[in-house]
C-alpha cells in the first residue's frame, strides 16, 4: 500500500439522533421565540384593552346613572318647591308633606330653615299636643341626625349635651371640649386639637331658640388664656341643621352646634366637628382652601 493512500481521510462520522434533534432546535429557536414573545405580547395587549373598555363602559354608566339621578332630582325639586311656594297655600298638611319631601332630599344642598319656621308659625301655640308640630319636629330630628352621622363618621367628632331651659338665663359652660379630626397617619399631624367652650346666654320659648356663645381656639393651642380664633354669639334652633349651619374655622375644618332633640322643658344640644369637605354644597370652599388642597393633591 502506498503512502498517500494510507493518509487519505475516510468520511466524515454520521450525526447521531441527538445532535440531529439539537440542530433542529437550534433553526426553530429564534422563529418559536419571536412567536411566543409576539403571542405574549398580544394576550397582554388584549388584556389592557379589555379593561381600558370595562373602565370607561363602567364609568360611562355611572356617568349615566348620576345624570339621571340629577335630572329626577332637579324635576322634583322644581315641583314640590314651586308647590311649596305657591300663593293662597291653605293646606298645612300638605305643606309639610312637600317640605318632608325636600328635608328627605335637598336637606344638605338648601337652607330648609324659613320653610320649617313659616310652617311653625302656621300651628296654634295653644295646643301643644299638635299633630303637625310633631311631624316637623320628627323631621327636623331625623334630619340633623342624619347630617352628623355623615359629617363626623370615621374623621368628625361630636359630643351631646343636655340643657335645661330653666336654667337658660344662668350662664354657666355646656361644652369645655378639647377635640381632634381623627385623621390617619401623617395627616393627623396637620389637625392638632382645639379647645371648644360653648356657654348658653338665654332662652327664646317664642321662638324656641337658644342664644349661645361659641369659643374655638386655634390649631393646637389649647391651653387657658390663648387668644380664641372663633368667639361669637348666635341663636341655635331646632330646623338649623349642621351642615348648612356651621361655622367656618381655619386649617380646612367647620364646627357646627345643633339641637338634636327638643322637649317642652329641655333639649338635647351637641357640638359636632367635622372636616370642611364634608359641609353641604351651600357652604362653599374658599379659593384658598381650593388651592391648598389642590398643593396637597400635587
């Protein structure tokens, strides 16, 4: 045998079925990659825009549902209140039946007091036992009770008094409070405690009001002989309702003292602390309050 042929190479060894297999994952790699990942990336496009879809059809019907909520209510308001102030109005009962009407409804957006004392004035003094007294008295309860609740839950605060109109020309102290908005966490710190003082100056029987003197401290100082940032004097009745009847103090907070209930001799009074976006569409924020908030958002 000659040299050359003794160093001729044989052919090359055959691939086994292994390296066949992992050639053939190699050329579809890339291919099954970019399907996959294109596969993905469409499920999660899909995925956000079906809940995009689901957010605003759900946003649309509450949108829906509060216009048509507000349309009713515009149309019923129009009507009981025109009603209620129509000329040569002789039915008391019926009055009071549209003025339950908007107490029920409008109580947080329209001062109701002048509609309640013009039906007062309507009941005969003499008779104390009046259905329709009772009526508006039940009301007018079920109103402030209602505006409380929804001005102090989780955040306000309120505490009740009894007085004693007896007793209403001794001036004497009903509230010596020292109160704090129950915020969470850091916003806490942003409403320190005041010193609330409420002293009763008198008794109106005819008008059934009591005359009061409110004394409210500034933020976080609540010690004695602080300057007051509130001191005033007013009459408080049983249709003057907190959350159009309150008093506006700094630091975006609102203070009200309302009669909860009134019997022939005494009455239940309470002091009722309570955020100032919580009072009713009637009290208006100022702008600063606006743009204080609107800092705070940002």
């Amino acid at each position: 045998m000659s040299q050359d042929s003794a160093q001729t190479p044989g052919p090359p060894p055959k691939p086994t079925g292994w390296a066949r297999t992992g050639g053939v994952l190699r050329d579809l790699a890339t291919p099954l990659t970019v399907a996959i990942v294109g596969l993905l990336a469409s499920l999660f496009v899909n995925r956000q825009e079906t809940a995009e879809t689901n957010r605003r059809a759900f946003a649309e019907l509450l949108s829906q549902r509060e216009e048509a909520d507000t349309n009713l209510r515009r149309e019923m308001f129009k009507t009981v209140l025109d009603s209620v102030l129509q000329k040569g109005q002789t039915d008391l009962e019926g009055q009071i039946l549209k003025l339950e009407i908007l107490a029920y409804n409008f109580s947080d957006s329209l001062d109701l007091a002048p509609l309640f004392q013009d039906a007062l004035r309507r009941i005969n003094p003499t008779k104390p036992d009046d259905p329709n007294l009772a009526r508006l008295k039940k009301v007018a309860a079920d109103v402030v009770f209602k505006q409380v609740e929804a001005l102090t839950f989780d955040i306000g605060e309120v505490r009740n008094q009894p007085v004693f109109f007896e007793d209403a020309n001794k001036q004497g102290l009903i509230f010596d409070e020292t109160l704090a908005l129950r915020f969470p966490g850091a916003d806490a710190a942003k409403h320190p405690p005041r010193r609330f003082q409420v002293e009763m100056l008198g008794y109106d029987p005819k008008q059934q009001e009591l005359r009061l003197q409110l004394k409210i401290s500034p933020p976080g100082k609540t010690s004695p002989g602080e300057k007051n940032e509130v001191e005033v004097e007013f009459a408080v009745g049983f249709f003057d309702f907190p959350s159009i009847d309150n008093t506006r103090l700094s630091n975006e907070e609102r203070c009200s003292v309302v009669i909860r209930n009134m019997e022939e001799h005494s009455a239940q009074l309470s002091l009722v602390y309570f955020p100032a976006n919580r009072a009713g569409l009637k009290d208006r924020m100022y702008v600063e309050e606006v743009l204080n908030q609107m800092q705070q958002v940002r």
